[in-house]
C-alpha cells in the first residue's frame, strides 16, 4: 500500500484556538466576576473551564506549530494525531470498523478496535478521561474529528472503508 498524508486544516486549526482561548478567557470571567452563583458551583465551573479548554488551546498550538501530518495511513494502518486524545498508530489488525457519527453536529471518523483499552495505556490522566468520555458517547475512544481535517474528511472515510474492505478479503464491486 502507499503511504497516504492527510494534513490539519491550518484554518480550522486556528479557529479552534480562537474558540479555545475564548472560552480560557470566559471561565476565568466567572471566577473573577461577582455572578449570582453559588460560589463553590462558579469555582468550579471556572476552573474547570480554564483546565479543558486550556488544554485544548495548547494542544492545538502544537499541533499547528508542529509538522506532524493529522493522519498517516500505511501498510503498519493509521496513525492518528488528528485531535487533542490523538490514539497514535491503530494496527490494521485491531480495527473491527469504522463510521462517521455525530456529535452536538460535528462529525467525526469513529473507529472501532478489538482493545480499546490498548490505546489508552501510556496517557496521561486528562487524555485518558478524554477518551473514557468518547467511549460513554460515542461507543469508542477513537474518534477521528472533521474540524481539524477540513475536506480530506469524505476522502480519508472512503479510503478507511477500502483499505478494511481489501484486508478482509471482501470484493469490491
């Protein structure tokens, strides 16, 4: 098979900055701003806030700033680097399926693998939760995501559903 690059779609990656540091922004204005919430409920919500969309902010800075492709597929299978709980290299040979889903209207690419479990060893806590959550919503934790891919999303789909077709032996018509 030949190696396929897919890179992030620097616009939307700039925009999901924009996003990211807007709600940073929001959340330190409930901490910092006398609103008629219980105090312990608006700390929380703050920080909270502060610490997730941070880490997206700085994951998406990386990834910008980097020169890692989103996406690489091989004959080894997929490495994914597409989001901020990016699962790294999925072998061919543990992916059962893969389908666009939907959630509050973003699409994503969800594969689904023999072990998710395997793809979440060696992360850290916040990426581990991350991807326990997309397991609860979206039935896995490997969730390939349209807003950092931009129009290469419909083409690595199509491609993703040939290449299992092929290497499990089922024709093509």
């Amino acid at each position: 098979m030949e190696t396929k690059i897919i890179k992030f779609n620097k616009g939307r990656i700039i925009s999901l900055i924009f996003m990211a540091l807007l709600f940073v922004i929001a959340s330190i204005f409930i901490i910092s701003q006398p609103i008629k919430i219980p105090s312990p409920l608006k700390y929380l919500a703050g920080v909270l806030g502060i610490l997730f969309f941070g880490a997206i902010f700085i994951s998406m800075v990386l990834k910008l700033a980097g020169n890692k492709p989103a996406i690489i597929i091989d004959d080894k299978g997929i490495t994914d680097n597409a989001s901020a709980v990016s699962a790294g290299l999925i072998e061919w040979s543990d992916i059962l399926g893969v389908e666009i889903t939907s959630v509050n209207n973003q699409l994503f690419i969800s594969i689904y693998v023999k072990n998710p479990e395997k793809y979440m060893q060696n992360t850290g806590l916040f990426k581990k939760w991350m991807m326990k959550m997309n397991q609860s919503i979206q039935g896995t934790n490997i969730n390939i995501p349209k807003t950092t891919l931009g129009d290469d999303f419909d083409e690595l789909y199509k491609l993703l559903v040939l290449e299992l077709q092929l290497r499990s032996g089922n024709k093509i018509a």
